[in-house]
C-alpha cells in the first residue's frame, strides 16, 4: 500500500481526535444523561410519595373537618342544652324565690295569729284568775254568812234582828249583783273561748295544709289547743263552782226565810 500523503495522515489524525473528543463527549453526555434520569426517576418517586402523602393528607384532612363538624353540632346541641338548663334554672329559681316569699307571708301570718292566740289565751287566764279569786270571796261570804245565821238564831240577838235583816238583804244584793257579774263575764269568758276555738281550728286546717314545711308550728298550735282543753276544763270548774256557790246562796236564802218566819213567829 502506497504510503498517505502527510497532509492527508494529519488530517485523518485530526479526523480521529475529533472522532475521540466527540465519542468521549458523547460519552460524557450518556453520563449526565443518566445521571439526571436516575436522578429524576428519584424525583418522580419522591413526588408519588409526596404526592401519596398529600392525599393522605387530604383523607385526613377530610377526616379532621368531619370530625370538626360533628364536634360543633355537638357543641351547638350542648350549647342549646346549656341555654335550657340556665332558663330551667332561671325559672327554678324564680319559683323557689316565690315559695320562699310564700313561706315567710305564712311564717308571718301564723307569728301573728300565734301572737294573738298567746294575747288571749293569757286575757283568759287573767278572766280565769279573776273568776277564781271571785269564786273565793263569794265562799268567804257564804262562810261569813252561814256564821251570821248561827249567830242569828242565838236567842241572845233577837234585839238586833232586824237591823241585822236588813244589813243581811243588802249583802244578798250585793252577791247577786257579783252573781250577775260573774254571769257576765262567763259569757265573755264563753264567747272569748269559742272564738279561740276557731281561731284554733283554722290554724289548725291550715297547718294541715302544709304539714311538710308548719311542723313546728303545728305542734305549736296541738299544745295551744290542750292548753285551750285545760283552761276549758278549769271553766267548767269555775261553772260548777258558780252552780254551787248559787245553790248555797238559795240554801242561805231558805234559812234568811225561815229566820225571818222565825221572828214573825215571835
């Protein structure tokens, strides 16, 4: 084979280099190419996951506002409920306030009729007092003049028999005069207890009626009412009393008489 010329060598060198150069370029270029493929397929796989995380996200996301919204139905439901109760406990309020009121006008009312019950209840024992001390000067009298008629009927005093009579009639006036007061005043006495009867049994219905919440006042009033019972058992005393006191007034009665038919006779 002939020999090349040397221009031509030179050129098929420089031919080879740049055949060399561009391969190794190439080659350089493969490199980098497969380099950012493998790092964009890292790309693309850290997108799916970051794309797999946003959707997961988005459910739970979705889940979160859910469960948000059914923890302000809740929350609305038990702000309703809460309104409820403060307006029950606003009206329960208001009603105990009105029992309470109702419950101090009763407490007042019964103090009052208590006080009133005590002011007669002691005006009767005062009356009750009175009629006795009465009922005891009336037997003082009866004795004094039960000892007058023995007196009288000593032979000795027929001298001063007459003015005696008289003195003697004008005491027995006197004692029906206290008779008729004392009628009197058994009749107050009597009208006086049976309206403190009734007052008595009014309260009583009334304390009746609120047993749960008058319990004190109730035995208040049953010990008022065996009050009443004792001073009506000592009223019947002081009647029976009063009945024979009357009785042995009309037995001195019968003796003045037949004192006095006595005298005639002499």
């Amino acid at each position: 084979m002939a020999a090349l010329p040397s221009s031509f060598q030179a050129r098929l060198a420089d031919m080879e280099d740049s055949r060399q150069r561009l391969l190794d370029r190439l080659q350089v270029e493969k490199d980098l190419y497969n380099r950012k493929s493998l790092q964009l397929s890292k790309q693309q796989e850290m997108l799916a996951r970051v794309k797999q995380r946003c959707f997961t996200l988005k459910q739970k996301d979705a889940e979160l506002c859910s469960n948000v919204f059914e923890k302000e139905e809740k929350l609305r439901s038990v702000n309703k409920a809460l309104v409820d109760l403060r307006e029950k406990k606003c009206s329960l309020e208001s009603e105990r306030n009105g029992l309470e009121r109702r419950q101090r006008e009763r407490m007042d009312y019964y103090e009052q009729k208590m006080s009133a019950m005590t002011l007669h209840q002691a005006k009767l024992q005062a009356d009750l007092s009175n009629l006795k001390l009465e009922v005891k000067q009336l037997r003082e009298t009866f004795l004094e003049l039960e000892a007058r008629l023995i007196w009288m009927q000593d032979p000795e005093s027929t001298s001063s028999l007459d003015a005696e009579i008289s003195r003697e009639e004008q005491k027995k006036n006197n004692v029906l005069m206290q008779i008729n007061a004392l009628g009197t005043q058994a009749a107050k006495n009597s009208t006086l207890r049976m309206g403190l009867e009734q007052r008595v049994e009014q309260a009583s219905k009334e304390a009746n009626c609120h047993t749960a919440t008058l319990g004190k006042q109730r035995s208040t009033i049953i010990e008022l009412q065996s009050k009443n019972q004792r001073t009506n058992h000592e009223h019947s005393v002081y009647c029976h009393n009063q009945a024979k006191a009357a009785w042995l007034f009309r037995k001195a009665n019968a003796s003045m008489e037949e004192v006095s038919s006595f005298c005639i006779m002499l």
